[in-house]
C-alpha cells in the first residue's frame, strides 16, 4: 500500500516545511502530500491556508498573526518568508490536536521550488487550495495549476506528481495545461453537498448519486475521500472504475485498521510512523517510490447518459 505524509509528517513536525518532509522521508514514506498557494509576486509556496495560520505563524517580534492574519496574495514571498512557522500556539486546539509535534524555531514558509527539491525521488501530492466559495482569496484556478505544472516541468517531475484539489475547476484546468499530470479528485461532506460550487458543476443525480462515478467521469486517476465517512462499497465501486482509493488524514489504528480491511490503494497520514507500523502489523509492505509513475491504468470516463469510454490518464 502506498503511505503519503499529510502536510510532511504534521503530527509530527511543522506542517508544510522542509524540515516536517525530512521527518516523513525518515518515515520510509512513499511520498508526501503538501498544499499550496499563490503569492502577491506570483511565487508559488507551500502553505495550506489562504491565509497565514493564525496557530502557526509568528511575526519578527514573535507574536502570532491573529485571526486578520494577511493573504498570500497580498503579500510577496520576501514578506511571507519573514514569518516563523515552527511552533504552535501554546493552548490552541490545533496544539492540543498534535501534542506530539515537534518545535522547529525558525522554520519557514517554502517555496514550491524548494520543496520539490528536498523531495528529489519521493512520489508527490500536491494539494492546490483554492476555494469557488472565496474566490478573490487566491489567483484562480487556471493560473494556480499553470504555476505549478511549470514548476514541476522545470525539474522534470511532473511523472511523479498527482495534482489534489476539493475544488474540481482546478484539475479541469491543469487537463488542459499538462494532459501528462496525474489528478485526484478530493472530497468532504462538506464540498459534496455543495457539489454546484466544488464539484465543477458535476450533478451527483446524473450518476445516481455514486460519487465513484463522477470522479471517474473527469477523467482524475484517483479519489482522495474523507477516510471516516468512506464506505467499504464505495471502494469496491471506485476500484473497479479503475480509480485509485487514497483516503486521507488516516491518523488511528481504528482508522488505519478499517483503510487495510478495505483494501485502499494508499493512505494519507499525518503520523505516517504510525502508519507503517499498522501496515507491516497487517502483514502489508509499503509502497516504494515510483508508486505515482507507475499509474498507468485505463481509466473508465463515466458521461452523464451512462455510457463509458476507456481514457488513459
């Protein structure tokens, strides 16, 4: 089974930094799943929120960002990369929720460039965050994906790369730009419910409801579901559309137990120590690099009328 580090290893180590993706490569990880963003100056950078986290980033003096924290679009990466974002804030809940994350004093928001340099021969997840509900947080979707195909072109590592996104447009986009990039479709609740918006326009009703089937009629080569609300016949169904099953934030041994009992392709975790325990516990080995470039199935395109073609990814 494949095992990707959520954010790097965000139980952990710092979300999102060179240091958190050194942890998970010492994890024996297949790859990495990160985020990213869009600066003031067009930079593409690794951070999972429009705006910088109020939990996670200090200032020069040391003080967290508040709540009105400033958007990456609005500032340029020589600002952004001023701020600190290797130590929780103290009583926060996000605190409490990774007791276990180490401080990394100093740490700093990456480049994307950076990133996919420190992450030379791991497989890579790279989530792009943008939201059809806040529109003007970000660049848009088009520019997002063409940020990042160019920079995973200029070091050749668009044949390891999936492209992530909750926001269906984006992955739309990037078919155009780079028919070679691998895609996920993610999903929520949340999203799912608001399908109109997130979904780019996808009507669950023309599918009989089986978001299986509507991942695999964008032509995605992968869904990346939430793992507690993932059913065992959705992986089934999904599986046999030719979709890869990599649910995400697989964090428990209850939750890593019931991932290998379903039989998911690969996991996502923010402790992937952990996760490699319970899967050789299972009696399963990991995945090693080259898992991403090694998708090469044909993946059934499912249109509204029901009909099915065969389309490579």
């Amino acid at each position: 089974m494949a095992l990707f580090g959520h954010r790097g290893a965000r139980g952990l180590a710092p979300e999102n930094t060179l240091a958190g993706f050194a942890v998970a490569r010492s994890c024996g990880v297949t790859g990495v799943e990160f985020d990213v963003g869009v600066t003031a100056d067009g930079v593409a950078v690794v951070h999972h929120d429009p705006r910088l986290n109020a939990d996670v980033a200090r200032d020069r003096e040391g003080a967290y960002v508040g709540t009105e924290a400033p958007l990456l679009r609005d500032l340029t990466y020589a600002r952004l990369a001023a701020y600190d974002v290797g130590r929780l804030r103290a009583g926060s809940d996000y605190a409490a929720r990774y007791p276990e994350q180490a401080v990394h004093d100093g740490a700093t928001i990456p480049t994307l460039a950076a990133a996919l340099a420190v992450l030379d021969g791991l497989d890579l997840l790279i989530e792009v965050k943008s939201s059809p509900e806040r529109k003007d947080d970000t660049a848009s979707p088009r520019v997002m994906a063409s940020i990042v195909i160019e920079a995973l072109r200029a070091v050749g590592a668009v044949e390891r790369a999936v492209l992530f996104a909750f926001d269906w447009l984006v992955l739309r986009e990037a078919s155009i730009i780079e028919p070679r990039l691998r895609r996920c479709c993610l999903t929520e609740p949340d999203t799912v419910n608001r399908g109109g918006l997130w979904l780019d326009g996808a009507d669950l009703d023309a599918f009989d409801g089986k978001l299986a089937q509507a991942v695999a009629a964008t032509g995605a080569v992968a869904w990346a579901p939430f793992h507690a609300t993932l059913q065992a016949a959705e992986v089934i169904e999904a599986q046999a559309l030719g979709l890869l099953v990599m649910p995400w934030t697989v964090n428990t041994t209850e939750a890593f137990d019931r991932m290998i009992r379903f039989g998911v392709d690969g996991i996502i975790s923010d402790r992937p120590d952990l996760a490699r325990l319970a899967l050789e516990q299972g009696g399963m080995g990991v995945a090693p690099p080259g898992f991403v470039a090694g998708i090469s199935r044909l993946v059934p395109e499912i249109g509204a009328s029901g009909g099915v073609e065969q389309k490579l990814p």
